[in-house]
C-alpha cells in the first residue's frame, strides 16, 4: 500500500481476542485504523441484564479492554453510542420472539442491523473505506460478484451468523481472521501482549447475565403457566411459562417416564407440545425473509430447485444435505434428503456449497 | 497533527503560573496543615493564602470560603446541606431545568428523599423568568438554586434580580458558578447569594479541588464529618497542592479578566460568523449577548453530533456536544429541550468552548475543516440509503 494514500478501516472492537487481533492484524498491514466499541446498553440503569460487567460483550469493562488493544497498538478509539437500536432491534426481537413462541437469533439480528447497518455507516461518516470484524469468515471476490466464505478454522466458523450480508456490505467489509484459527489469533494476541490474549470466550447472550437469558426474560414477560400435552393431545403436566421452553430441550421438564422433547411451542393455546426423541425428526422446513449473497444459486432456486446444498439450521448444526425451492420472492420450501431433529422456528437457515454462504432466511415452520 | 482544544467547559489546561504555585506543597512542604510543628507551618500559611485569593476575586471574606474537592461537592454540600438544615422551616426547593447534573441529580435525590423541588422553564435564549421565580415562591420554600453559567450554552441567569427575590422572600440562594467562575466578574458583596460552588480546573488549576462560598451565617449540615477541618465544615486533610493552585488561578482569573474576556469574545465572533458564512443551516443556540464570552453553541441540522466530533477530533480538533458528564449518552440535551430546540437539531449540537490558548489560526483552521465534513455527512443519508436495502 506505499505510494497511495492508505486505507482508512474503522474496526469494531467488542473488547475480546478476536477484534483485537483483526485490529493487530490490520495495523501490521498498513491500513489507517480506527478502534470503535458500541455502547449496546446502559448498564448504570438496566438492574437485570448484565449485572456482571464483563464476560459478555461490550460492557464497561470490556470498553476499557478494548480502548488498552488500542492505546498500545497507537491507534484512535471511540465508542459510539447505540443503545436505542441495539434495545429496538436486537432486545425488543429477542423478548418478541420469545412472546410469539420462537427460538430468536440476536446475534444475527446484532449482525445484520448493529454492524453492517449502524457501524457501518458510522464508519462511512468517518470516511472509512472499510468496516472490519473478528468473525471468523472470509470474503472473496470475483466477476460475479462477492462471496461470503466460511472462517478456515471450521471449529470457530460464524459464517452461520452473516447470511444476511448484501453485496454492498461484504464490498466494505474486511474479515482480517476468516484464514486462522483461533489458537494462532490467540498466540499471536499473546506474542504482541495484547491484554485481551488470556480472554475467555463469550458465550449465551451478550446482554442476558449469568443467570441465563429465561431470567432476562422474565423481567419482561408475565410467565403463565400451562399444560404440557404430547402429540395426541394428552396432558401429561404443566409448564413454568412458554418463554422458558425451545424447541428441542429434554432437560426441565420435570415429566416422569422421560425422556420427552420439546417439540413445538404453541403460545395460541399457551401449550407446550412434547414428545420422544423419534418425533422431533421432520422432512424440512419453510423458511422467509430470505437473502441470497449467491445470485446464481438464487436464481436456479427461484427457476427450479436448487439442489445438494447443507443447510445449516442453528449455529452448532453439522449441516444437512437439502434442496432448497423459492416459493415466492422471500420464501422458500428446504427439503432435506434425511430426516433431520429440532428445527426450531425462529433460528436462522443457511444454506452453504462447501465453503461458501449461498444465502439464508428465518425458519417459518417444520415440514 | 496540530492539536486544537476547544472544549475549555469540560476542563481547562494547568496555568504555567499554576503549576509553579503549587509545586512546593508536593514537594519540600508536605507537611500536614493542622500540625502544630514546623512542618505544618508553611502549608496552613498557603491554604490560608489561597483562601484570600479566592476570597478576592469574589469580594467576600475569607472565612465564607470552604475547600473541596470538586464543583460537584460544593452543589451538592450547598443543596443538601442547606436542605437538611432547614427541613423543620419547609420542604420546598427551586431550580431550573437546565442545571448541571451535580446540581439536578441532587435535587433529584433530595425529592426522593421528601423535598419537593419546582423546575423553572426558561425562553428560547436559556433565560429563566425572574417573575416566575417569584410566583413560584411558597410559605414552604427554603432553597432556590439557579446556575449561573451554563455549561452547554454558556448563557448567564439573571443572577441579581433572582436572588434579589429569593432575599425579598427570606429564602436561601445557592448558585452553581462553576463555569462563570473566572469568566466573568462576580461580586459577591452586592449579590444576594447565600452559596456558591466553584471548581478548580474550570479555570486553569487541577482537577480535585474547588471551593463553596458559604455566607457569614449560613447554617448547613456537613456533608463530610470528620475532624475540624475548614472550620468542622467539611472533614479531610486539606488538598494543600490543590488548594494553593485553586489560589493562584483565582488571582491570575482576576488580573487577566478584561483581557481575556475581549480576547474570548472575539475570537467567538470570528467562529461564530465564519462558520455562518460557510455551513448552511446552522443555528446558535443561546441569548446572542447574555452569555459567557467563550462558549458556542452551534446545531447543525442534518447532522449526527457525535460523528460530527469525532470527525473533528480526527483532524485534530477537541470540542463535544453537552457537556462531558453526559458524553455517552445519547439522550439529547436536556438543557437545548429546554430552550426549545428541535430534537433532531440537538443532536446535530456542538459546543465549542474557547480558553487561553486558542487563537484566531486555530478558529480559522476550524471554518476551513468544518463545512466538507458536514457537506460529507449531509450527503450521507441518501447515499447510505442504498447501502441499507
């Protein structure tokens, strides 16, 4: 990059491992950087959520971690406030789900509208060329376009939580670890001293504590109890509140003659549908509000059938051979080539060639 | 990269002066002030000295002013304290809605605790109705505390006459002085105030010390118990460091008043009408002439304040929006709603607070910086629009 002006890259840095070495990493190759932490929530008034204040994301302390990667690596560091949308369109579809019976996905959502949306155009205000994340997912460009690539460690791969990504995006987007893993992110964190080296994993939701996210919930939602019936509409007990419930749990459902499974969540009735492990295999799913970062897998899907595609259905899903058909514009019929468990309305659907996102949309329903 | 500090309202840079003055007591006279023995000697003889200088510049005896350790301190030790001490004559407390925090989170907590507190509006300028004020007044009324100078929009309270009222009423008048200190000329020997808080590093001395005038005869709970220290008023060891340079700034604040108050003013008009000449659809907030003569108060429309700032800081310059002890948070200003500014206008607000060390260059540099990045930023909603869908 000698010669012409550098690149400016505005890093989102959520005070972990990972933004901290994208931000190293970006450094060293010689991009102007500028560190940036968004304010997600007031932790002064809140007396629920993130009552620790670290080991989630983002929070006070987690801010001060971020500001010393930035402080020692001699690059500028602002924290922007986006605690309005971040309520809006992560916490208030989070709690929303939940009220309509769904597994939400706020780490998508946080994704999709918090940083590729917001960030990013704060980082365009900024006159950054790029916005950069410690996902673990890589970009590639060719004449046909953008491709979104899973990370290279397949252990730590977040492509799963990108799939809403539009070309216009991945163009200013830069995934400086999608090609480590993250025990090299880790050491070459530890060969700079970045105090975030040793940093443990966030793990559950960042803005739900310790005590889980049905606590955070709630605060929030009226618990009412209810039957707990099986497929044949038997009562076999009563359930603490649906929000407390997803689609797949066996644990907590204090049912003698177990195990039972959670198989549906029926808020009309305010019923929770459980039944044994053979009944929670379906054939595939309808899922909605689809994005396709692939436009030719789009538009065989939309002509015909999209064949030999794995879908994944929620993060830690090894994946799942299917067929995917556009129904209409923003929705289609997955069809998987083996019965496959727990598909829970409301989590993500990504459909994957290889290493590559082909596109996505939210889980309507089972087939 | 030239650095430009425009933001004197959230702190002030140590006098060199300053600096000198207070040296002594963190080095050879280190010695504790109560102490009865040699080493006590010269740092009570400067905690008294400082307590003259600031007792000057404010034409009041020394013995009304008490150390402490912030602007915060002195508002809420005045509020409280006051409160407290008065709680068998009324309940009742008078201030404004666009106090500082110091002052409006106490009054908040006093209201929690059974106070009732009113909170007078102001006009379009930030002014305050001094008529207002006086209907406001009831039987049960024991406190009226108004700043003032504020630190958003610097606009000057009709000090005189509001505690001309509250005097005519029997009523106590504190007033939160911590940006007009220095700034302007305040008398206290023809003002009817009965508390005022003041902060050190408002006015080139550190941060950790300020002082609360507390007239002859004033009775005020402590809101520090301790030993006898500032006369059993206010417990701790004194800050002597803190104290002397309080001291010195206050005297070098009286010198060079006039100078820098025409030097201020100035250099505001050359900012405010050059930015008017090259920014379109902007607006000053504020009465055009009662404020203090270092503060801008400028709303860009269709702009984002706080990306506005950090684009400035990356050329170099410091200013913010509200003040710093609300930075963060994105609640718009509660003293530019107060004035009637549109929401979205005060978001788009900046502050541009002037000090010594800025000149006509530095205000220069900024009209030139200023109208790309806001052209840029305008331009930016349509254009982000195709990002977004």
């Amino acid at each position: 990059m000698t010669g012409d002006k550098k690149k400016r890259v505005v890093v989102a840095m959520s005070g972990g491992v990972d933004s901290s070495v994208a931000l190293a990493l970006l450094k060293e190759q010689g991009f102007d950087c500028v560190g940036v932490t968004m304010q997600l929530w007031d932790y002064s008034a809140k007396d629920d959520a993130c009552g620790a204040t670290t080991g989630s994301c983002c929070s006070p302390d987690d801010v001060n971690d971020a500001r010393a990667v930035a402080d020692k690596l001699g690059v500028p560091f602002y924290v922007v406030n986006v605690e309005e949308a971040f309520s809006k369109e992560v916490v208030d579809y989070f709690v929303n789900g939940y009220l309509n019976g769904q597994t939400p996905n706020p780490c998508v959502k946080c994704n999709q509208i918090l940083k590729f949306e917001t960030l990013l155009k704060k980082a365009l205000c900024l006159e950054a060329d790029f916005l950069a994340t410690g996902h673990y997912a890589r970009i590639a460009n060719s004449a046909s376009g953008y491709s979104l690539l899973k990370g290279v460690d397949q252990d730590k791969d977040q492509s799963y939580f990108l799939f809403t990504m539009t070309q216009e995006q991945l163009s200013r987007t830069l995934f400086p670890l999608g090609g480590l893993t993250k025990k090299e992110a880790r050491a070459y964190a530890g060969r700079l001293g970045l105090k975030t080296s040793e940093k443990k994993e966030s793990q559950e939701i960042c803005f739900a504590s310790d005590a889980g996210y049905a606590a955070f919930l709630s605060n929030r939602i009226t618990a009412e109890e209810g039957d707990i019936v099986t497929l044949e509409n038997k009562t076999l007990g009563r359930h603490k509140g649906l929000f407390n419930y997803t689609v797949g749990q066996r644990k907590g459902l204090n049912l003698s003659g177990g195990p039972f499974y959670v198989l549906g969540i029926d808020t009309a009735k305010n019923r929770l549908i459980i039944g044994r492990e053979g009944d929670q295999y379906s054939n595939g799913l309808v899922a909605s509000e689809l994005n396709w970062i692939n436009n030719a897998a789009k538009n065989t899907a939309l002509s015909g059938v999209l064949e030999n595609v794995t879908v994944k259905i929620r993060y830690r899903h090894a994946g799942v051979k299917a067929c995917v058909k556009m129904t209409n514009g923003n929705s289609a019929e997955v069809r998987f080539t083996a019965k496959e468990k727990a598909v829970a309305p409301g989590q993500a659907v990504v459909f994957y060639n290889n290493d590559e996102v082909l596109g996505g949309g939210w889980i309507d329903h089972a087939l | 990269m030239k650095r430009i500090y425009f933001d004197h309202n959230a702190t002030t840079p140590v006098h060199e002066e300053v600096v000198t003055a207070m040296l002594p007591y963190l080095t050879e006279e280190w010695g504790n002030p109560s102490s009865i023995h040699w080493a006590g000697r010269a740092p009570k003889k400067a905690v008294e000295e400082a307590r003259d200088k600031v007792a000057a510049l404010f034409n009041c005896t020394p013995a009304e002013i008490i150390f402490t350790s912030s602007g915060t301190e002195g508002d809420n030790h005045a509020i409280k304290g006051l409160a407290y001490a008065r709680k068998d004559k009324g309940n009742h407390i008078i201030t404004t809605k666009v106090e500082h925090p110091a002052v409006l989170n106490t009054c908040k907590q006093l209201a929690k605790e059974g106070f009732d507190v009113t909170y007078l509006g102001v006009d379009s300028g930030g002014l305050i109705s001094v008529d207002e004020l006086e209907k406001a007044i009831t039987p049960k009324t024991i406190l009226i505390t108004i700043m003032y100078a504020n630190n958003e929009t610097g606009v000057i309270s009709p000090i005189k006459e509001a505690s001309d009222v509250a005097k005519k009423h029997g009523v106590a008048f504190h007033t939160d002085a911590v940006q007009a200190a220095g700034k302007v000329p305040i008398d206290l020997s023809v003002l009817n105030i009965d508390l005022m808080a003041i902060s050190g590093h408002k006015l080139y001395a550190p941060k950790g010390v300020g002082a609360l005038y507390v007239k002859r005869g004033t009775r005020l709970v402590p809101l520090i118990h301790g030993g006898h220290h500032e006369r059993n008023r206010r417990g701790g060891t004194e800050n002597v460091a803190g104290i002397a340079a309080l001291g010195k700034a206050c005297e070098i604040a009286g010198r060079d008043m006039e100078k820098e108050a025409a030097h201020l003013s100035a250099l505001r008009t050359r900012l405010e009408k050059g930015l008017a000449e090259k920014v379109p659809h902007i607006t000053i907030n504020g009465h055009p002439e009662k404020r203090l003569p270092n503060t801008a108060n400028v709303s860009f429309e269709f702009v984002e304040g706080e990306s506005l700032l950090l684009n400035l800081d990356m050329k170099g310059i410091a200013a913010s929006s509200g003040s710093a002890c609300t930075s963060g948070s994105l609640e718009p200003s509660h003293v530019l709603l107060a004035l009637g500014v549109p929401v979205e206008n005060s978001h788009g607000s900046v502050r541009f607070s002037l000090g010594k060390g800025n000149t006509a260059e530095d205000v220069d540099f900024l009209i030139e910086v200023m109208p790309p990045i806001v052209e840029r930023m305008r331009s930016m909603s349509p254009l982000y629009a195709g990002i977004k869908l």
